[in-house]
C-alpha cells in the first residue's frame, strides 16, 4: 500500500497538503497491519530474537552469562536426579554385538536346481503357456486337475476331474491345481515296468560310489501319467468366487472405520528386531527410508512360541483362555470357533486371507486341531500339502516349486488377490516359517527377493490403500543364544513394523502421532488386535487405559505401562528393573562405574586441559542398578511344547554368557558442583564403559565454560574454567 502511495507522490502533491500526505500514509500502515496481522508478529518475534541471542543459545534451558562472578553456591546445590518418566526401561541391544554378529551369514540368492524351463504359469487368474518353453520344446497342451479339500479334513487333499486340453489363457476353474502337459507330435515312450530295479551301473550314477556298492535302488517316479513330459502344482487366485463376490455386493465397510483400509501381514518365523537389522538389509533399507515403515522398538512377546504370538493378534486371546484345541486332550476340537479378528473383518466387507507356508510346524495344526472349514476366503493350506507330497520327488528341491522359490510363490498369491479384488478392502494374514525358523542366516537368500516384491506392490499402487505390517512372531529361540543375555532379550523382541500409506498421515494426524509416539513404549500382540479393530471400527485417539492389556497402537501408550499392566509374564518380559545402591559411596561396583563415568568426563576434556579443570567426585547422590528380573534371568526353557509353564533354574542365570548390567549413577563434582547423571553399562565381570549419549548435566552450569565456548561449544557441560578455580 505504502509503495503504491510512494509511486503516486507526484499526483498526490499536486492535490493534497503535506498533514494530509502523512495522515494518508499512517491509514495506509494501520490498514495494512490489520489485513496482515502474522507480518506483525514475524517482525515482532524477528526483532526480540535479534536482541537476546547474547543471552540465549539454542538450548533454552541453558543460560550463558557474560563473564563475571560466579554464582553463589545455594543457586547450584545439588538435585535430586529425575527418574525416566517411562517404567517400562528398554534393553539397549547392540547391533554390532560381536557375540551375535558371530552367528551371522549372508547366503547367495536362491537358484533353484530345475532342469527345464517352467511350461506353464499363473497370471492374474489365468493359465498361461510360457513362449520361451514352446520356443525350446516345441508345442504342448495340458491337462488342469483342480485341487479339492476334503470336508472337515486340515490334513489331507485330492485331485478332482481332469479338464483335457486346457487353452492358454484360459480363467482358473481353481485357486489351486496340478497341470500335465505332454509335447504334440511325439513318439509315447516306453512305459518300463513297475518297480523296476536298476543295475549297479545305473544305482552308482543315482548313488554315487556309495550306490556302486549298495543294493540296486528303486527310482522314485513323477506323480505323472508315462505320457506326460511336464507336471506341476501351481497357486492363483480363480475369479468364479462367486459366494465372495456376492457378499461385496451386499457388505461394504462402515463409515466409523478407517477409510476401508485393507491390512497385509506378513510374518516371519523367530526373527527378532535386531536380527532383520542384521539380515535383511536391503528389504528394510526400502521398507524404512523409502516406504516410510515405523519400527516397534518395545514390541514384547507374551508366551512361547509362535502360537504365543499369533493367538493375541488373530484372537485378542491368549490359547489358556481360548476352548480346548490340543490334540489328545478330552473334549478338544477344531479352533473354527475362535474369535478370528478375520471373521470381524468379514462381517464388513472385507477379503480375507490365511496363507501358512509350513505344514508340518504349521501354529494351528502342530500341537493343534487345525481348521474343521477353511477360515478364510483364501487358505493356503491345501496347495501347501499337496506340495509337500510333490516335493518328495528329487527333481524339486527343498525350498523350491519347480525352477521357482516356494516364497516366490508366497509373495505372488499376496499380488494376486490384489489384482483380483483391487477396489474391495482385503484382511490378509500370511506366515512364512521355513526360511527362517532354523537358521535365520537362510532369510538373506530372499532379501532382494522381498524388496523387489514390496517395490512392486508399491510401484502397481497396491500400497496406497493398505496399512502393511511386516513382523516377526518372537526371536531365535536356539540353546545357544539363549545362553546369552543379548540373545535372551532379542528373542522377547520381535521385529514389527507399520507402513501407512503416504496420505494417512495427513488425514489423521493425530494417530499418527500417537503410533510415533508408542515406538518407544512396550507394545504387545494384545496391542495389534486392538489396532485392527480400530481399522474396522474406529474407537478413537487420545490416551489410552493402562488397565487394559491391549491398547490401540492409535491412541497414546501410559508412560507407567510396565508388564504387569500388559499381562506379560515376568519371565518373557523384556523391560529393565531398578534397584537401589544404599551404599553408593562404599559399594565396589558403584565405585567402579562411579571411576569410569569421570575418567570419561576428564578424557573429553583433556585436550583442552590448560582451560579447562581435572573433575573429581565431591559427593555422590544415588546410585541404581538397571537389569532384567530375576524370573528372567533363571529362566530355561518352557516345560513342554505347549509352552504355557517355564523352567526357572538358578542355573541357567549364573551360566549365562555376556550379561550386562547398567549403573545409572547421579554425582556432583569439584571444582565447580556440577551434578551429572551418567549410566555406565557392565558386560560380564570387566567391561566398564560409558558414551557422551549416556551422560547429562542435571544443573545449570552458568558461566562456568566461557572460556572453551569459542573453541568447543561440546564441552560447555564437562568444562570448568581454570580461570574460575579458588573463586566464589
């Protein structure tokens, strides 16, 4: 306004006096402050902090004097420390811990040892003839069988009617089926006998030198008809599910849920959060820092095993408080008749999917009943056991369908439900056990794999309508990393990670907030569950209830959760506890972690130590110990394969390798009367050590560092002035 007013000084002048020039002007500023009131205060806000920056620094707790008198010492008399505001104290596990990073190994990519080219595949509901196989086998046609599972039966499944000449192209009559093909225009071979034993000959070329030696050995066939040259079992998604897309035509998600999300979980066996760190690097490099997944640092197994773990997310329950399921035990029956999370998602509208890609530890049906129904709209299972009988033949190896990984086949079926219901809402919980369960060193095989398989469904817009979760049930539980300290906690600290899509966060910022903020609390199963049903039914943000033992992830964990308010036994839990030093001042270990904290302090300001004074403690405040329970520590294993009674055994806490216990100790030194609480780790019976990270100055230190604050402002905390020493 004002320069436009400037611009038309000459016409002005001509037409009005000088007073009403500047009256004309000040109307101008008073109407232009009033239209653009934050310019007002930007230009407020900038002059005030051009004037203090000699007083105060970035810190606003922190005050920096000119140089002068230093201040009486009543100002600076020692405070008591402030505890952590969080009960629940997190273990601070290692990455780089030498002793768990000895039993890591980067395998090679999967390669799997087929002699032929695969004939046929699946593509997005359909059956295709590969042109690569034609190209080198000549033309073919092939015979479907689809897979049926017989009625009230978990374990067992048989091939229904073969549909001759099935064309490429063709829709699946099945999700799941076995193919023959044989080549056109071939002389049928010669069918040898059944049975037929081999000469010595040919039992040495199978057998090796040890097969020269041994008896004649019979040849296992292919599950094949002798006219056939191709048989495989293969996995889709058929689009005639006509009882599933009936229900979508009637049930569509409630306006109160989250936005019809869909859910994908996809779980793996006995990998904890440090070691996918370890392992699966290229996977969380995508997932983390591109995709944006948020990491559960404080997410606490609550039983033994993956039931343990599954039963929580999936039920809300743990398997004590569910009906009687176990094999051999009286009354037992099949667990259709638990309170499935999926069935909920159901009701409203969803796609559901249960894929195990185990069969034989599979968590519902190893100690369990398994399943009367299929549970879900989509079940792997049967595909699952029809392959593992597949598998016995030695053309396909053990990870391997044909020439393609199983857990390729795996990430594939989660593409194709995708593709078949893209704009219906989907509930999908798949497990994969066989990569990891044994030998978490064996996941790396599939690192670039499940990248390339995340950078799909991101790159074919699957991701932005779905809350995915990657996760792991518990951590390895193997004799020998239980013997460890490191080891023991990792395995109560399963990897979980959120991935929301990109717009989630700004229709719901305060959930958002709420979920970064629970990052660093403890979390459990119990937690998942109830997320979930806020996704179907939203129950709100805010602050959630510490007497209930699942709280949505949404609303914001009570800094006072510890165990017992989770319903986490004590020996599973992996939260810290204090105890109290009574002697600080005389107790050996706290002398010792006492040493090393100031011995830390002096060698920070060492370089300096022509400005800066040697601190020595002049009194000593408190002092705590931070470690794992006692239940913790004696315990050994579970009971029995159930796993619901722990052995807790005195000797299994005095044998444990690498334990470390924290100090966390509070002190003021001299000169000076600085007051610092430091925590000092202790591994095993020598190591004493502390970083800058564990070190805080609880009082204000005035003047006291003026002279290193234009040399090294890092040291203002740790350094007294020399120049101050004898002064009061």
């Amino acid at each position: 306004m004002s320069v436009v007013l400037y611009l038309l000084r000459p016409v002005i002048h001509r037409r009005m006096s000088g007073p009403k020039i500047l009256l004309l002007l000040l109307l101008s500023c008073l109407v232009f402050l009033f239209a653009f009131p934050s310019f007002y205060q930007h230009t407020v806000l900038l002059f005030r902090r051009q004037s203090t920056d000699l007083i105060y620094r970035a810190d606003s707790s922190e005050t920096i004097k000119k140089p002068g008198k230093l201040e009486p010492e009543a100002e600076i008399a020692p405070q008591a420390p402030t505890p952590s505001p969080q009960k629940c104290v997190l273990p601070p596990l290692q990455l780089d811990d030498p002793l768990l990073m000895s039993f890591v190994k980067k395998l090679p990519p999967l390669r799997c040892p087929f002699a032929t080219l695969e004939w046929v595949h699946v593509q997005n509901g359909t059956l295709v003839y590969s042109k690569e196989a034609i190209a080198k086998v000549g033309n073919f046609t092939c015979d479907v069988f689809p897979l049926i599972r017989p009625p009230k039966d978990d374990n067992r499944v048989r091939w229904g009617t073969k549909i001759q000449n099935f064309i490429s192209g063709s829709q699946l009559t099945s999700d799941f089926i076995k193919v023959e093909c044989r080549r056109l225009n071939r002389p049928v071979p010669v069918t040898p006998p059944a049975n037929q034993s081999l000469p010595a000959a040919a039992a040495a070329a199978v057998g090796g030198a040890a097969g020269a030696r041994a008896k004649p050995q019979i040849v296992a066939k292919p599950p094949s008809l002798p006219n056939n040259d191709y048989v495989d079992i293969l996995m889709g998604v058929a689009p005639n599910n006509q009882a599933v897309w009936e229900r979508l035509k009637k049930t569509k998600p409630p306006a109160n849920g989250l936005s019809g999300l869909s859910v994908v979980m996809l779980g793996f066996d006995s990998m904890s959060r440090m070691s996918w760190l370890r392992r699966m690097k290229s996977t969380r490099e995508y997932l983390v820092n591109s995709l944006g997944g948020i990491e559960l640092e404080g997410y606490n197994i609550m039983g033994d095993g993956t039931p343990a773990a599954l039963f929580p997310i999936l039920t809300g329950h743990h398997e004590e408080e569910l009906p009687e399921s176990r094999r051999n035990h009286r009354g037992a029956k099949p667990v259709d008749d638990y309170p499935w999370i999926w069935k909920d998602f159901t009701k409203v509208g969803y796609v559901t999917s249960w894929a195990d890609a185990s069969v034989n530890i599979a968590p519902f049906n190893y100690r369990l009943l398994g399943f009367s129904q299929p549970p879900t709209d989509y079940f792997a299972r049967p595909y699952y056991l029809a392959l593992r009988d597949y598998a016995k033949y030695p053309s396909h190896a053990t990870d391997c369908r044909a020439a393609t990984p199983k857990y390729q086949d795996w990430f594939n079926w989660v593409k194709d439900i995708f593709h078949m219901y893209r704009d219906h809402p989907k509930f999908m919980m798949h497990f994969y056990a066989t990569l990891s369960h044994n030998d978490n060193n064996r996941i790396t095989m599939a690192d670039e794999d499940f990248r390339s398989f995340l950078e799909s469904l991101e790159r074919q817009g699957y991701l932005n309508s779905t809350i995915l979760v990657v996760f792991g049930d518990h951590g390895a539980r193997y004799d020998v990393l239980r013997a460890t300290w490191a080891g023991r906690l990792e395995e109560r600290l399963p990897y979980m990670n959120f991935r929301f899509p990109p717009w989630f966060e700004r229709k719901y910022p305060q959930l958002m907030q709420n979920f970064r903020t629970n990052v660093h609390r403890l979390t459990t199963p119990m937690d998942i569950h109830e997320t979930l049903h806020d996704v179907i039914k939203f129950d709100g943000a805010g602050q959630g209830d510490v007497r209930n033992r699942g709280i949505s992830l949404f609303k914001k964990i009570p800094i006072e959760r510890e165990c017992k308010h989770a319903d986490i036994r004590n020996h599973w839990c992996a939260c810290l506890d204090w105890r109290k030093i009574e002697n600080p001042e005389t107790d050996t270990d706290g002398q010792r972690a006492l040493q090393t904290a100031v011995g830390f302090i002096n060698n920070l300001t060492e370089p300096h130590r022509d400005l800066c004074a040697r601190l020595e403690i002049e009194k000593v405040t408190s002092g705590q110990v931070l470690q794992a329970n006692e239940d913790f520590l004696k315990f050994s294993k579970a009971l029995n394969k159930d796993g619901r009674l722990p052995i807790l055994d005195q000797k299994s806490k005095s044998n444990m390798r690498e334990r470390l216990d924290l100090y966390q100790m509070t002190f003021m030194t001299k000169p000076g009367k600085g007051l610092f609480e430091v925590t000092v780790a202790h591994k095993d019976k020598s190591a004493w050590k502390t970083s800058e990270k564990d070190i805080s100055r609880i009082n204000k230190y005035g003047d006291a560092p003026s002279c290193i604050l234009g040399i090294n402002r890092q040291l203002r905390q740790y350094c007294y002035c020399n120049s101050l020493v004898g002064k009061s």
